[in-house]
C-alpha cells in the first residue's frame, strides 16, 4: 500500500505528524515520498532522512523548548530567534542535502520579496527547515539563493501539490493541523508568538496593544483556517487525517506524547478511507497501465 504524504504547519501541534506516521507504518502503508510546511517541513525532513517515528518521539520528548528560540548573530529581525533550533536541527540533519534523503522530499517557504512560493527540494535540509518555519515577524527569515524566505503556511498551508508532484502515481495522503470547522475563538487559545501565563496575559489585554494584537492574531488564523479549506478543496488529496490539536496554539508548551497521541487516534479513524483509497487508485494505475500498452501481434 504506497502513499505520498503532505504534512501541513501548525507549530506545537506538528507533534501530531509523528503519530500519524506510527500509525502508517504499522499498518503497512509504505510512504514513498513526503512533502511538508512549517512544522510538517521538520517532521517529513526528518521522516525522510531515515528517523523512525519512535526516534523522533524519544528526541523530542528530551527538547528544551524554551532553549529553542534563543538569538545569535545569524538571527535577523524577529520577535524570537531559531538559534537553538539550529543547534538541533544540526545535530540531528548535519550536512545532509535533499539528494542524501532515502526518499523523495520536498519543502515549501514564500519569498517575501516576490511574494512567490518556492519549492525547496535541494541544497542542504537544515537550511530548507530554517525557510520554512520562519513563522513572519516571530522568527527571522532565511537568506537563501537571493531569497528572503519565511513559512510556507503563508500561502500553502498542506502542500498536497508539492506531494503529488513528487509521485504522480500515488495517492496522497494530507495531514492538516486546522479543523474543518472552528468555535467561537478564544483568546486564551489564540497562537500567541510568545508562551505567557494566563494571568499576565489576562493583564496584557487590558492595553490597547494588546487589545490591536488581538483582533491581529484571531485575523490572521481566520485567514489561515481558510486557506487550509480552499486550498485542500482545490487540490483534492484522496485522504485528509485531521488530529484533534485546534486548541494548541502556536508555540504552546505542550505534552508531546499526548500531542503524538492525538496524531495516532486521528489516522486510525482514517484507516478504513485509506484503505478504500489505496485501493481505488492501485485499480485505476492497472487499468491505465494495461490501456497504455502496445498492442503484440499474434504469430
């Protein structure tokens, strides 16, 4: 049962990815080739390089992350840095570039100057992973190849075309970190770009910048449940699994076990509609197979 997977962003609630892909594996489906955004960028790099789902697990759950976002001179502007993450990311990733990966990856960012969406598919992994999680005004962005490049989210928030375009024949699997459908928002759940303790942020509101942040923030996840739904609808993946994680904000201190178990439950709710797909598609690829034959004369 061969899939191709489209990991989408969500920051904390990336975790998820890694159950899904426990699941997946363990129910025989074989992930031929992976493409990702934002948090899903560091799950299908990693995924891709050769980490199994239970590695990946075990290294986060070990993760300082309040040491993740520390600055140094490499940081440009941003509320927040990524130099821990760049320690991490080197350690785990070294010098690999695109061509080491035992299976076909693929990132996406969004150059801020042209305002293009860029595939990052070559040159080194770390430097890919730095693009596509720069999360606009909370990390600095990545310089790369004459680009200024930030989180992929920003126009392609599950990047199904970028994983069919690697296996054109398979069928694609998407992982969105957003529901179909949200409540009333909450602001106490919003993806703040700073973790606070609910009663400093309860403080912080009675400004009128916070007040103005508010009413930015519920925008901009407005706009980016949206983009998820329109962009899903137009691109057609045969499966979405979608983890119960909508109420983990952006750069939450969370449970990482319990996120990657939400991850686990959604796929196998998923698991009768994969099936069903897998199928379809391995039918259709036959049939068009046989139809694509030359005819043999008979001697």
């Amino acid at each position: 049962m061969e899939i191709t997977l489209a990991l989408g962003g969500g920051g904390s609630r990336g975790y998820a990815h890694v159950g899904v892909l426990r699941v997946l594996e363990r129910e025989g489906f074989r992930i031929r080739a992976v493409a990702g955004t934002s948090a899903g960028g560091i799950i299908a790099a990693l995924y891709a390089a050769g980490y199994s789902p239970e590695e990946m697990e075990n290294r986060f759950l070990k993760l300082d992350a309040a040491r993740l976002y520390s600055r140094d001179e490499e940081d440009g502007p941003g509320l927040l840095g990524l130099a821990g993450a760049r320690r991490v990311l080197h350690e785990l990733l070294g010098e690999r570039t695109f061509s080491d990966l035992r299976i076909p990856c693929a990132l996406t960012a969004v150059d801020v100057r042209s305002g293009r969406e860029v595939l990052l598919n070559d040159g080194l992994v770390v430097d890919a992973i730095l693009a596509t999680i720069a999360v606009p005004g909370v990390f600095p962005p990545k310089i790369l190849g004459g680009h200024e490049l930030v989180d992929g989210g920003v126009l392609d928030p599950v990047p199904v075309s970028v994983a069919r375009h690697l296996a054109p024949a398979l069928p694609v699997v998407a992982v969105a970190l957003t529901p179909r459908t949200e409540p009333a928002i909450d602001l106490e759940k919003l993806p703040l770009p700073v973790p606070l303790p609910i009663p400093i942020l309860r403080r912080l509101t009675q400004t009128r910048i916070a007040q103005a942040f508010r009413v930015f923030a519920a925008s901009v996840d407005i706009g980016a449940r949206m983009l998820t739904e329109l962009r899903l609808e137009l691109e057609e993946p045969e499966v979405i699994i979608r983890p119960d994680v909508s109420h983990i904000g952006l750069l939450d201190q969370v449970d990482v076990a319990d996120v990657i178990r939400r991850g686990e439950r959604a796929a196998e709710t998923a698991l009768p509609e994969l099936r069903r797909s897998v199928s379809w598609v391995r039918r259709v690829r036959r049939r068009l197979f046989r139809r694509s034959q030359p005819k043999r004369l008979r001697l």
